[in-house]
C-alpha cells in the first residue's frame, strides 16, 4: 500500500513524523502557517527540554544538529526551600538537552523539505480536516489551539483542572553562571512555586533559560504580570528581588550587572497552561480518521518536562505502525491510543501531582533523596520514562514501599 499522510502542525511531533516516514519513503505532507524564515523574528515559543530518548530517536532521524559534549547537560540540581532548605543532585545517566525552539523547529522543517517531504503554508481549521482526508490516508492533527483545540473530546477522567496550576513567566537571559556541573536546576519554594534553570541553545549560543512555575496568588506570581517593555528596570529588580529571597542557588549565580532578558521582551513568555488530555482520534466520514498528535492529543505543565518527549515518544509509535500495518481504519487508531497510552497517561497524571502541595512520603523521598546520591540517581534517570516514576508516586504506599527499598 503506497500511503499518503497529512500533517497538520510543525511542532515536534509533527516533524518527528514526518521525519520518520521520510526515513521510510512514505508521502507525507505537513501543513502550517509559519515558515522557516519567519521563526527567528518571533517571540520566544516555550523552553523545552528534550531528554537523552528524545536526543536518541533524534539521533535516529539524524537531526541531532546540537552535539552533547558541547549543549548537553548531564544532570539535575535540586534545591528544595523550607526551614531545613535540601540540595542534592542527580545524574541523568545520558545528557539531555534544550535548544531554542525558534532555532529547533525551522532546523527541522528544512530537513524535512530536503528528504521529499513536502510543507504547505496554509492555516488548517476544523473544518477543513474533512476535506484534507478525502485525498490522504490518515491526517494527523498537532495542533491544541483555534478550532482544532475542540476537534478530539475532552478526556474528564485524565484532565481534572479547568484553569493553569501555575503563572509561567519564561525567559532567556544574560548574566548567569552556569551551576558546577551544567546541571538544570529545578529549584522549589514553598507557597510560591518552582523554577527551571536550564542551560539553552540560544540564538548567542550556550545560555540559560529560566521557566518560573508561579503558585496562584503567591509571591512570585507578579513576575508573570510585569511589562518588561514598560519598565525593564522593574521587571529585572523584582525578580533579582525575590530570586534572592526563594531561590537562593539560581540567585548565587547571577551578575546583577549583567541579567536580562537576552533579546529583549522577544525573549519573554508570559501566561499559564490548563494540563489537558483528550481523546486519541475521530473519523471524519467516508472510513476516513484523524489522530491527535502532540498538544492536540495531550497538554502537560511544563514542570516535569514531559510535554516535547511525549509528543515525540507518540510520533514514533504512530510512525512505526503507519509503515507496518497495511490497513488504516478505526482499528489501526485503536493500536496506535494502546501504545502509547501508559507512557501518556502516566506522564500526565505524574506531573498533575506534582502540581499538588506534596504528600507526607513524597517529602520523605525528597528528604532519602538528598541523602542518597544513588536513589537520586535512579529519580533522575526516569524523568525519560515517565511510567517509571508514576509506578512509584501513584499513591503514598508505592512511594513508601520505594524509599524503604532503599533503606534496607
């Protein structure tokens, strides 16, 4: 069967796809409204992390473009405000690494492109999703937003929050050091939320990204209001302010002199993200479907880094079973959601406890943790597998069961 496959979306997940089914000359088209020219003039997108099993499916696709000894990091530093403030670190095992989407995406659309693939510049709606089937095989939607936001149901049972668990303001700036060992730093205060210092590919090179996860109404929500354009000055006192105050190890290694933004409010992303999984397909009639890819078929807070590994976990499934099945029907969608439904499922539900104020055993793994470099280790290792930490974090007797698996 000579497949034709369309695309609707250019973010990772979608190129990802459409890599993999060039690698196996499958007809693929990507549709979306941006080309690669425009990215590098637009504002920051996200700041994502693409764990060691991202890097090697990239690896696979030969997209690695950002060797690891150069813009990998090897580890995490943990630091854990309170009255006994914690702060430990873990090894990765293989580095991960984040590289500024503006730079990432077009990257891969010109591979994309250069492999037989073909782009369409053109912005799909819901409505056209019908129509794009009736001369392809399967389209695969990427897209969360507009009208493709409402095209795959809801998912109650997996998507328990109406509104963001957290005020993001996310950054690129200058004037931070790096930590000791290139480590990301995922710094948590009480109260106020969490921050991610996470060494970047940026358009200046190596730098540094910091994704602020701000608790509703704590102390730190206001770095999600300020106008930086307003006022700079406001916007880079009050965050050295309460960086100093919360996040005293991020703080330590910042020049006052020379942190801001890198390029700019260009270099600033402000708002919030309400964490929703929806259902994994729809037919559109005439035996033909639409599958949910990426943020279409699952949206996660940013704390845990799942939402880029994720999607490009689900790409590969999708993939492999497009080139093995020789038939695409509802069945085919039906293996595709079992496939990839634990590491998903397990991803999500992860980090929506995350998001929780802790329970009692998830302090005490903490606490194990920042006294047992090798339990860290293993913690540190699973941010890939995703089902790995929810088999230990599903409920408080799981966690309990794996701290006394280290104390014995």
């Amino acid at each position: 069967m000579n497949k034709k496959i369309a695309i609707v979306g250019a973010g990772v997940g979608g190129l990802h796809l459409g890599l993999y089914l060039r690698q196996h000359d499958v007809d693929v088209t990507i549709y979306t409204d941006r080309e690669p020219e425009e990215y590098a003039g637009l504002r920051l997108l996200n700041t994502v992390t693409h764990h060691a099993i991202t890097v090697a499916r990239e690896k696979e696709l030969g997209v690695n473009h950002w060797c690891d000894e150069t813009y990998g990091y090897p580890g995490q530093t943990y630091y854990f405000g309170g009255e006994k403030p914690l702060h430990f670190r873990g090894d990765l095992g293989s580095p991960s690494r984040a590289v500024d989407y503006r730079i990432y995406l077009p990257q891969l659309m010109n591979d994309f492109l250069e492999r037989g693939g073909k782009i369409q510049y053109k912005d799909i709606q819901a409505a056209d999703l019908a129509g794009l089937a009736k001369s392809v095989d399967l389209v695969v939607v990427c897209v969360g937003k507009g009208t493709l936001r409402d095209v795959f149901a809801r998912n109650e049972k997996l998507s328990p929050h109406s509104a963001p668990q957290r005020i993001i303001c996310a950054g690129i700036y200058t004037g931070i050091a790096d930590e000791e060992h290139r480590n990301v730093t995922l710094s948590n205060s009480p109260g106020n939320g969490e921050i991610i210092d996470l060494p970047t590919v940026t358009f200046q090179g190596a730098g540094h990204a910091l994704l602020t996860l701000n608790i509703p109404g704590g102390d730190t929500e206001e770095w999600a209001h300020l106008n930086y354009d307003e006022n700079p000055r406001r916007f880079l006192d009050a965050m050295l302010k309460k960086l100093e105050k919360y996040h005293p190890t991020i703080s330590a290694r910042i020049d006052p002199a020379k942190f801001d933004l890198a390029n700019g409010s260009r270099d600033l992303l402000q708002g919030g993200v309400i964490p929703v999984v929806r259902e994994g397909y729809i037919g559109l009639g005439d035996d033909k479907f639409a599958i949910a890819l990426g943020d279409a078929h699952a949206t996660v807070d940013p704390l845990m880094g799942q939402g880029a590994n994720m999607a490009s976990y689900s790409a590969f499934v999708l993939g492999e079973e497009i080139v093995k099945q020789s038939v695409i029907d509802e069945r085919f969608c039906q293996i595709v959601d079992d496939k990839r439904r634990d590491r998903v499922e397990c991803a999500t539900h992860w980090t929506n406890l995350f998001l929780k104020p802790p329970r009692q055993e998830t302090m005490q793994a903490v606490a194990q943790m920042s006294e047992n470099r090798d339990m860290c280790d293993e913690f540190t290792k699973a941010f890939n597998r995703p089902e790995e930490q929810w088999n230990r974090f599903a409920t408080g007797a799981r966690t309990q069961r794996w701290i006394n698996s280290w104390m014995n």
